[in-house]
C-alpha cells in the first residue's frame, strides 16, 4: 500500500464547476500538507500549505486536512480552463527533515 | 515563492554518456537541496536529499554512483547521470529548501533522453 493515495483521474469538468481533489494516507506522522500544480513538462508550483488539521482558502482555492480520517481535500471553485493540469497532493513529517512523500497527481481538464 | 532555474531544460545524448544537470535558486540560500525523477504520467520520486557542503542521502533504490551530487553552495546543485541508459529517460527536478515544509521550491525541471 502507498504511503498516500490519489486518484489519477483524469477529471473533465465544464468551465464554472467546483472541483473536488482527494488524497489519503497512511502515515500518522504526517503534519505539513501541500497541493502543488504542475502544468506539462513543467516544475510543481505550491498553491496549498497547510500545518495539521483545519482549512485555509485563499482566492478560489479551499484546503481541508482531516486528520483523523487521514483525508485531505482541495476544492477549486468557478473552475477554469486555465487551472486544466495535474495537481499533487504532497506531505511530510516534522521528523523526515521534511521530506515530501507525494501523491501520483490527478489530471483536472476544465472544458470552456 | 523562490525562482529555481534548471540547466539545460531538454537533453538528449547517446547511452554510456555522462550528463551534468546545474540547479540554481536564484534569490533565497538553499540549506537543503532534494532532487527528483518523474516518469510519464507518474509522480515525483525523492532520489536524494543533501545538504550544502555535505554528502548527498539517497533513497532505496538509486544508485549512488551513477547519480553523483554536488551541492557545494547555497545557491547551486549539480546532479550528474554518468554512463547513461535508456532507461535512465525521465523527468529530473531539483527543490531546493530554506529548511522548513513550506519553503521548498521547485525548479522547471530537465527532461534527459537517452538513445
């Protein structure tokens, strides 16, 4: 079993939808969660940073931790068809020297 | 965030040669530099983890002697793929890191083809 599980998708979605991404994970050591954008043949960018359990938005971005059910999420609201990448769940453990243990990324393809 | 540069974006070279990839955060000190390889449509795998002036750390699995790196300042890291084979082709990417979870950037990476 992987460390953390993502759906590879891909996920097709009209111009304007909410957009749910998921991740789980096994490893109760996990405190620092990121959801990091990659274009095609391009580095990871971090949209998300999260510290433990909780939410944090910024702009039409949602981050959720739930750490008891060692669940996150990213919601992207009025989706459009420029957030049409992969994104990766990623996260780590204080005591890993912070180390990024990621997801296998979901493609999202937002239609106009 | 941090700009990370990457040198050269694209590299295709004959197998049994040897490729030096340069990486560059250009405006923070990196501590910390981590690289690593992306196949298609598959995600990011930590090759190796090092510190400035130190011996790099590498993951299960990767060869230390054909992936040799240097991290000799805060500010360049070179990962070097000797004797290179096809099976070598991927995605390499360096993240450089000031020391914490949420200061790890990445580079644009460098896609190696190895014929």
């Amino acid at each position: 079993q992987k460390e953390v599980e993502q759906d590879p998708g891909p996920l097709s979605v009209p111009e304007g939808a909410i957009v749910s991404l998921n991740c789980t994970y096994s490893n109760s050591a996990f405190q620092y969660f990121m959801w990091y954008r990659q274009y095609s043949r391009k580095g990871p960018e971090l949209l998300m940073y999260t510290y433990s359990s909780g939410n944090k938005e910024d702009g039409r971005f949602t981050a959720q931790v739930d750490k008891s059910s060692k669940y996150i999420s990213l919601f992207i609201r009025d989706s459009q068809p420029s957030d049409s990448a992969t994104y990766l769940c990623a996260m780590s453990a204080m005591d890993s020297s912070y180390k990024l243990i990621f997801g296998s990324g979901t493609r999202l393809l937002v239609r106009p | 965030g941090a700009v990370v540069s990457q040198h050269p974006s694209w590299v295709i070279c004959k197998s049994g040669t040897s490729v030096k990839i340069e990486c560059r955060s250009l405006d923070f000190q990196a501590t910390t530099m981590f690289w690593y390889r992306q196949f298609p449509k598959q995600s990011l795998m930590l090759m190796a983890t090092s510190n400035e002036g130190s011996k790099a750390t590498y993951e299960q699995g990767v060869e230390k002697d054909k992936f040799l790196i240097n991290h000799a300042s805060l500010t360049l890291s070179t990962l070097t793929v000797t004797s290179a084979h096809p099976e070598d082709s991927s995605f390499y990417i360096c993240s450089p890191s000031g020391g914490a979870a949420d200061t790890q950037y990445f580079g644009p990476g460098t896609r190696l083809t190895v014929l």
